[in-house]
C-alpha cells in the first residue's frame, strides 16, 4: 500500500467513525495536528 493511499483511508475512516460528515480528506491536513491542547 502506497503511503498517499494509506493516508487518505486514515482521513477517511477518521471522518465516518467521528461522523465528521461535513468534512472531506482533503480538509483533514498532513501537516496539522488532530487535536488541540488540552
């Protein structure tokens, strides 16, 4: 498996499990933390 390829699956299992809907993988940033402090 490609490593573009498994990053696009993670963002895509993160949205449907989160049922983040109203986003896509493209909105979910490699280079950008997933979660804030705290």
């Amino acid at each position: 498996m490609e490593r573009e390829e498994l990053k696009l699956q993670l963002k895509q299992h993160i949205i449907k499990y989160l049922n983040l809907l109203e986003m896509t993988p493209d909105d979910i940033k490699d280079d950008q933390p997933l979660f804030g402090e705290g």
